[in-house]
C-alpha cells in the first residue's frame, strides 16, 4: 500500500493558487457535488477536478475512475490534491493514481467538510469549509 502524505486544506489551496502545475480533485459524488457544495478555485484561475470515486447512490468504486483521471491530467508531474467530505474516499484514490505513476499525490487532511462535531454536524471543527477557504453551493 502506498504511503500518501495528509496535507491540511490551505496548504492545497496555496499549491494550486502558487505558479507550480497542480490539482485539487474531488472524488465525492454528484450528489454532494450538487448539495453539499464544492471547492471554489476562481480566484487562482482554476477549477477542481469533479471525478467521483465511488457512485452513488451504490457506493461502488468507479471502475473508470483512474482512466477519467489520467484522461483530464495527463501530467504524472502535476501535484494532485484528493479531497472528499473527511478524507477517507480521497485517500483511496489517491492510492489509485500513485499506483499509476503519478509522482505528487496528497490527501487532503479533513476533506471539504471533516468530522461530526457535538451536534452531529460537519463543516465546523476541521477540513475546507472549516478552514474558511472559497467554496460554493449549486
């Protein structure tokens, strides 16, 4: 199994914001896509790569998910950035791409919504949202 680095959210933020070719990849479901809400990378010019690892409402893993992947980044140099709602799935992909010869995959620490807090609600002690960096809703 390969080892990939935790990085927290503004770390991957600053990497894609830098000059340096690099990629934040969201491998959470349409669903949480178009509910929960995703990353916004307009300010560095960019955008997160939308791919989900496993499908809903199933849960399976996307057989075509490396393909897809290798498909929009063909760049086995470019830094990838996983991210999921609290950094399990993301993780798991990033294994995928690592296995395929990508040489900079992260995991981003926490995902875009991290774990429950006290009232069972994400989003408030850690990951993206937490962290007060850009994201939107549909």
């Amino acid at each position: 199994m390969t080892d990939i680095p935790d990085v927290r959210p503004k770390t991957a933020f600053d990497a894609v914001a830098d000059a340096s070719p690099a990629l934040v990849v969201d491998v959470r479901t349409r669903a949480e896509w178009a509910y929960v809400g995703i990353v916004d990378l307009s300010a560095a010019g960019t955008q997160p790569v939308l791919i989900e690892w496993q499908t809903f409402p199933d849960m399976t893993v996307d057989p075509g998910f490396g393909d897809a992947l290798a498909h929009a980044c063909p760049d086995k140099e470019t830094a990838l950035y996983f991210l999921c709602r609290s950094g399990a799935r993301s993780l798991s992909a990033a294994r995928e791409m690592a296995a395929r010869g990508y040489t900079k995959v992260f995991n981003i620490a926490d995902g875009f919504e991290g774990p429950p807090d006290d009232r069972g609600h994400r989003g408030n002690l850690a990951g993206w949202k937490a962290e007060g960096l850009p994201w939107r809703q549909s």
